[in-house]
C-alpha cells in the first residue's frame, strides 16, 4: 500500500483523481500523507473544497531535507526546490544512501535560483522531467521569454494603449500561474487587481499575491478566458498571454504582440 503522496503543484493535470472516491478510500485505509507546500496545498483545497483532504496534507518546505517514512521499515529523503511554475510549484529531488532522482513536474528553468544551485552540485541517477514544450519537430522549447521580460513586454504595451482605453482586462486560460503578469502591472499603475469572489477566496491565502487584489472595481481587472466579464465594453483594453500555445503551433515569435485574428475589438495576444 502507498504511503506517501508528492504534489508538485495544484494545476488540474496534476491532480486528476485526487477527488475520486478510490483515492479516498486509500488515504483512510493506509493513513497515507499528501506532501507538498503550502500554497499547494491551500489552492487545492480552496479550489476543489475537498475539506477531508486538509488532514492528510504535510507541509514541507523548500530546499530542506526531509526524511519521509514510506513503510513501516524503510525512510526516503526529500528536498522541495522551486520549479518557477506557478505559486507554491516545486521539484522533487528523493534520495537515499545509494541513489537520487529527481522529478520536475511542470516547471521554468531560471540558471540564477537557489534550485539550480543545489541540482548543479548533486549527481543524479534518474530524471523524471515533465516536457510539454520540449518538442524538436515544433523546435519552439528554446523561445520563451524569461517572466521578466513578460513582465517587461506587458507593462510596455499597456503604457502605449492605456490613453486609449478605459479599462484593462486580462483573460487568463488558467490560474495560478499568470500572477506576475498583472502584479507587474498593479505596481507599475499603482492599483489593486480586482478579481471575481471565487478567485479572490482561491488566492485568499497566498500572502505575496493576495496584497494586490481586490474584490472591488479597479481600472484593472483579471478574469478566466471564457468568463463572461461584465465590465468589459468597447474601449476595453482586453491581453490574453497566451504566447504559449502559440508557439506550441510555431506560428508566432515570442516577443511578437498580435491583435487577434477573430475581429473582436481591443484584443491582443502578448508574451
């Protein structure tokens, strides 16, 4: 029976049966853990508002060594490092006397964090690596921007076009994982972030990114891509970084900002 659960990061591909009734049922049976950050943890929970699962989950944090129990005889170590993903994503890197794998799960390689400082002085046996964009036959894996010059091509835009509209609305196709897209934006104009209830409660938690939003209305407004946002009208400044998926189809070069190609007004693509 398994004891032990790992969870690198709360994104819905990621966690998919962690609802069932099957999984109930073994962490009850088995007493079995669910290990992972915090912020994991808590936007599981508020997101899917599965309560049962809240005593089951062991908060580890990041670039500490943990010895994990997996049987009733035997121990594993493990260290969380930053997988620069979205809040609260994290690698795991197990290891015993004799051996070490590590398991990325989704994550953004960044060469200056302390992650890759331990991973550079530690030898691996086995690589576990999640490779979505990881596509030569596509060869878009090399062409992402860094979040800081997302960050950057955003706040630009913005500057250019703000004179021409009265709001900004940015569609996200998922959350976590786009906050330091629009709190570079919050800083820049100095403004709160207004969110829906639903994705206020989601973020309640999470301290670096609850400081920057709102449930009351703001010049800037982020909502899920297929919302229907009631703010929204014509002199509506809309973003949608999506880049991604673009370049997933190699249709578009990565510091490229489009208007959207469906003839809706105001709608721009952006890194």
């Amino acid at each position: 029976k398994c004891s032990a659960f790992f969870l690198s990061h709360c994104h819905t591909d990621h966690i998919k049966g962690i609802d069932s009734q099957e999984f109930k049922e073994v962490l009850q049976l088995s007493e079995a853990k669910i290990y992972a950050t915090f912020m994991t943890a808590s936007l599981v929970l508020r997101r899917s508002k599965l309560s049962y699962l809240k005593k089951h989950f062991v908060y580890l944090e990041n670039n500490e060594m943990y010895t994990i129990p997996v049987s009733k005889s035997d121990t594993i170590n493990v260290t969380l490092l930053d997988a620069n993903h979205c809040p609260g994503s994290v690698m795991f890197l197990f290891s015993t006397s004799t051996y070490t794998a590590l398991y990325t799960g989704d994550f953004r390689f960044n060469q200056d964090s302390e992650a890759y400082t331990i991973l550079a002085e530690t030898e691996i046996n086995s690589l576990y690596i999640d490779t979505t964009f990881f596509t030569p036959k596509l060869a878009c894996f090399y062409k992402f921007p860094s979040r800081k010059e997302s960050e950057e091509a955003a706040v630009t835009f913005v500057l250019n076009e703000k004179e021409k509209c009265t709001r900004l609305n940015i569609h996200v196709d998922v959350t976590p994982g786009w906050e330091n897209v629009f709190i570079a934006l919050a800083k820049k104009f100095n403004c709160l972030v207004q969110v829906s209830p639903e994705l206020y409660y989601e973020y309640e938690e999470i301290d670096d990114v609850i400081l920057y939003l709102t449930k009351e209305k703001s010049w800037l407004h982020v909502n899920k891509t297929n919302a229907h946002c009631v703010f929204c009208e014509d002199s509506t400044l809309q973003l949608r970084p999506s880049i991604q998926w673009k370049l997933h189809n190699n249709s578009l070069n990565s510091r490229a900002m489009i208007a959207s190609k469906t003839g809706t007004k105001n709608v721009w693509y952006i890194t």
